[in-house]
C-alpha cells in the first residue's frame, strides 16, 4: 500500500477520535466540565497514537502542506457524519458550498 493511502487511512482513524474527543461531549450535557475535558484529552490520546505516525509516514512522499490540507479535508468528512448521525443536525447547503471550497483548495494542493 502507497504511503498516501497509508496516511489517508491513518488520518480517517485519528480524525474519528479527534471529532468524538471534540465534539462528543456535547450530548453529555449532565456532566460537569472537568469530566468532559478529561474525557476527551483520554480519547485524544488515541488520535495522537494515529495522527503522529500518519504524518511519519506520509512525509516521505507528501508535502507537509499536502498533509495538512489533506487532514482538514477529512476533518471536514468525518465531522460531516458525526454531526448527522451523533449530533441529530442537518446538512444546510450553505455548509455544502463551503466544504465544497475546502476540496477545492485539496485539488489545488496536489496538482
């Protein structure tokens, strides 16, 4: 498997943890503040065992430029999904335009 393939799917990995370390606390309302942070610095410990090796890995034939914009790419990906299914919102068209922008500027990146 090509090292941007690998760092792809190491960076969809970490970015599941990262977004439920982010964002997942907000469904749990009922527990005070300093649970939720340690919490989440816990499920972000996991991102980080992804996220450094992704980075490793894909520096050998990626940009760390082409890293980062591939990252926030998936970001986008993954927060779009936890949002729907985790969080009950809806997809506006407004946050379609501006992803949309956002992967505009991943082909731009990589050309």
């Amino acid at each position: 498997m090509p090292d941007a393939y690998k760092t792809g799917a190491l960076l969809l990995a970490s970015n599941v943890f990262m977004t439920t370390a982010w964002y997942g606390h907000l469904r749990l309302k009922q527990l005070p503040l300093w649970q939720v942070i340690v919490g989440s610095w816990l499920i972000a410990f996991f991102e980080y065992c992804l996220m450094v090796p992704a980075n490793r890995i894909g520096h050998n034939s990626l940009t760390a430029y082409q890293l980062k914009v591939m990252q926030e790419a998936i970001t986008l990906v993954v927060f779009v999904g936890f949002a729907v299914l985790v969080l009950g919102e809806t997809l506006q068209p407004k946050y379609l335009v501006s992803f949309g922008l956002i992967f505009a500027a991943v082909v731009v990146a990589f050309r």
